[in-house]
C-alpha cells in the first residue's frame, strides 16, 4: 500500500511522542482529535490557593460540600459560591497532589508543568498542538500584574521560564496585529499542525511490523486520513462578527498600580476573549499576579497584600475577601467567553465550545502546601467535559491515585490531569512518569 504524505507525517509524529504508543491508541488520538476539532482551552491561574484548610470555623472554603465522591447533588462553599451560575457548568476535581505537596511558593514552577519541572509546560503544548489563525501566537499568555516585585511565571519552553504580556495595551496590540473588523487574521491552514513533518522514520517503524500488523496499521491511517478531511474542511470563520476595537482597554491606565488593579485586570480578560473569538488563537494562559502576589486589593484592603491575606495575618475577612476577590475574576473571563460568538460554530457562544482550568500554585497560602490542589473545569468544551449536564458536578479522583502520601493517603499526581487534558485535544505531552489518563473526567478519554 503506498503511502501518502499525511500519513508519514502523523506517524512522524507519533514516534516522536513514543514509539511503543499501541495502534489502539492511534486510533484513539485520531478519534480525540475529530471530536476536538472545535475546542479552545483557557488556562486561569492565581496565586496563593484556595483555601482547603480549616480556619475562621470555616472547615476549607473551596471544595463543594458533599459526603459523595462522585456527584452533582453538593452545596457550595464560601470561595466556590462566587462561580455564581457557571458553577452548573463546572466539574470540581479533589485528589491532587503537586510535586512534592510542600516546598513554599515553589508551586508556580510546576504547575503546569510535569512534576519534575523539566518539560514544556501544557498551555504551550496545546498551543502548539491546536493553533489558530495566527501562526506566530502559539497560545495568547495574559499576566496583569503578574511581574510586579518578581518574575515568578507559570508557563514553560523546555526549562526555559516564559514571561506574560503584563500590558493590556500591548497584549491587544499583539493579539489584534492584523485582524480587521469583520474578519479575522490572515488564514492558515489551521489544522495541518497535527501532521507537522519531523523526521521521516516511516520506514523503520513499518519495518519492525509484519504483514498483519502492517495492514491493522494501515487501516488505522485510513480512519485518521478522514479525520485529517474533516479537520481540514473547517475552517474557522467569525461570520463577520469580530471586532477588535471592542476589546481595546480603557486609556491611561497605570497597569503595575493597586489603584487599577481590577480595570487592568478585567482589560486582560477582554483581549484574551476577543482572540480567541476572532481566531487568533485557540489557547490562552491568563495568570492573576504571582505567587506571594503583592499588590494591593483596594476593594479587600487598602494596605494588606493578598498574600498576607492568604497567611490569615489579617481579619477573617480579609482572608475571605481576597480569596473571593480571584474567583471574581476568572468569573468575569468566563462573562466575557459567553458573550461572545464562537468563531468555529455559528450560532454558539465561546464558552461552549471553550474549556477554562482554574487552579492555583497551591491549595492552601497560610501553610503554603500543595496537597489537594483544587482543578475546576468549566465550560460547554464542545460537548467533551463530564461536568454534570447542567448541575455542575463534584469528582474525587483520589481513587485513581498513583502517589502515596502521609496526610492524603492516595493522591493523583496533578501532571495526570494535565496529560488527560491533552488526550482529550488529540495528542500527548510527551512527558516522564506516570502519564496514564484519568478516566470519568471527558467523553473521549
């Protein structure tokens, strides 16, 4: 049988991701990819945690309250509430564990990374793996505030730290370079990425097949060529629809100032949801501050930084208020991804076909631990996020736990969700370890 082009490309690609991958999962990648052709990905990080631990005769205030390990029927809690609606669109993972699960603020280095902090982090991954129009953008990295005292940043090439735009006006700039009103930016073939040729290794690896394995092979190629068709044939279109001046941020903003801390961050919101809606890009990192985040919430405490709000070295309240003070804002960008028109699919807004992640580079900032790291996903996700058709849903993975630990028992280590994430969007991450997918989580995986 001879061999097309599309054909040597993928297998270039699957022996890059490993060479021992089963022609089952072959077929499975091919199968992810197609029912992942319309998704986005938005990774929302902030810092300092949520809050798992007992304080304030509040027992944690993240995790929804149920007695259930697998459930839609749970209450939410004091910093979970503030989900507001989405939370009925949301699927609440417990029963991870971060590197270590101790070690500070170390967190920011590994969070979206694999756990030894060795590898390219998952945003850049995706980015590189599903891009949109705009080829020079591998994924729009968003960080209002995020480089104020230090440059401690979450997002990864290899082990290289990559530094966020923290300009909305210059992130616009960026993400805007070239799309009109009406349109979109100039169109790529957006979805050759998933057969970029690497080396030509087709031979060998056919080589070490006999006839019938060969034949299985090829017919799985078959079934990913048609996915290839598929992908091919849809081209993202806006319908006309987007225009860029209405994302453009408020003149005049001092973007490192406490005085414009929720103008300079909700401006970064926009921009990101204008991109991905006019087709830019397809992923985006949007990291709230950093770690041991030092600029000043006015609306919580015009003197305390967040970060000693989250040491509880104030009031209850202000502990509360600057935990709350975060969800708001990944509560906005998810405002803005339902407002508007999903740029694959007419007639359906953003957030449906958008899947968000908000996590934090710990669990809990007065203890300063990663035990049991809180992952919500949220969003409509093209049909692919289990998250409780409309009741919003309550997951312990703990039972899929491949660590062992002396406070939680068995954990999952949270590089496993990062690589069932990938799986979900058609590829792998390529990482050591343990990289088995987590089951229950989406449709596909």
């Amino acid at each position: 049988m001879k061999m097309t082009h599309n054909r040597r490309r993928f297998l270039r690609n699957m022996m890059i991701g490993g060479a021992g991958m089963s022609l089952a999962n072959f077929s499975n990648l091919a199968m992810a990819a197609g029912d992942a052709s319309k998704l986005k990905v938005v990774f929302c990080v902030i810092p300092d945690g949520f809050g798992v631990d007992p304080h304030g005769g509040y027992d944690g205030i993240w995790f929804p309250v149920t007695n259930e390990k697998d459930t839609t029927n749970f209450q939410l809690n004091e910093m979970s509430q503030h989900l507001g609606s989405y939370a009925k669109q949301s699927l609440f993972l417990q029963g991870t564990l971060l590197s270590s699960g101790t070690g500070g603020h170390n967190g920011w280095q590994t969070i979206l990374r694999d756990s030894a902090g060795k590898n390219t982090s998952i945003d850049l991954l995706l980015g590189s793996h599903m891009p949109g129009n705009n080829a020079s953008i591998k994924r729009i990295y968003s960080g209002p505030h995020a480089t104020v005292g230090a440059s401690w940043n979450i997002s990864y090439q290899n082990s290289n730290m990559l530094v966020p735009e923290i300009s909305p006006y210059q992130l616009f700039d960026k993400v805007f370079d070239g799309v009109t009103s009406g349109g979109s930016s100039q169109s790529i073939d957006t979805r050759a990425h998933l057969f970029d040729p690497i080396n030509d290794q087709i031979q060998s690896l056919r080589g070490l097949l006999g006839t019938t394995e060969r034949a299985k092979l090829d017919t799985h190629l078959d079934s990913v060529e048609q996915v290839v068709t598929d992908l091919n044939n849809s081209v993202p279109s806006t319908g006309g629809s987007c225009s860029p001046n209405t994302h453009q941020p408020t003149a005049n903003m001092a973007i490192t100032s406490a005085d414009y801390r929720d103008e300079v961050t909700k401006a970064h919101a926009d921009v990101i949801a204008g991109g991905l809606s006019c087709g830019v890009s397809r992923v985006a990192t949007f990291q709230i501050g950093r770690s041991a985040d030092q600029v000043v919430i006015k609306s919580v405490s015009t003197t305390r930084n967040p970060h000693d709000c989250a040491h509880r070295y104030g009031s209850v309240d202000e502990w509360l208020g600057s935990r709350a003070w975060y969800v708001q804002q990944y509560r906005y960008l998810l405002d803005q991804l339902a407002s508007m028109p999903d740029p694959d699919v007419p007639g359906d807004n953003l957030l449906d076909h958008t899947l968000v992640v908000f996590t934090s580079e710990m669990a809990d900032g007065a203890p300063e631990h990663m035990q049991d790291v809180p992952i919500t996903l949220t969003g409509g996700a093209s049909g692919l996020l289990n998250n409780g058709s409309g009741n919003g849903r309550f997951f312990s993975i703990q039972d899929q736990g491949d660590r062992s630990h002396w406070k939680m028992g068995t954990a999952v280590d949270l590089q496993r969700v990062w690589t069932t994430i990938a799986a979900a969007c058609g590829t792998t991450t390529g990482w050591g370890g343990d990289v088995s997918t987590l089951s229950g989580i989406f449709t596909n995986v």
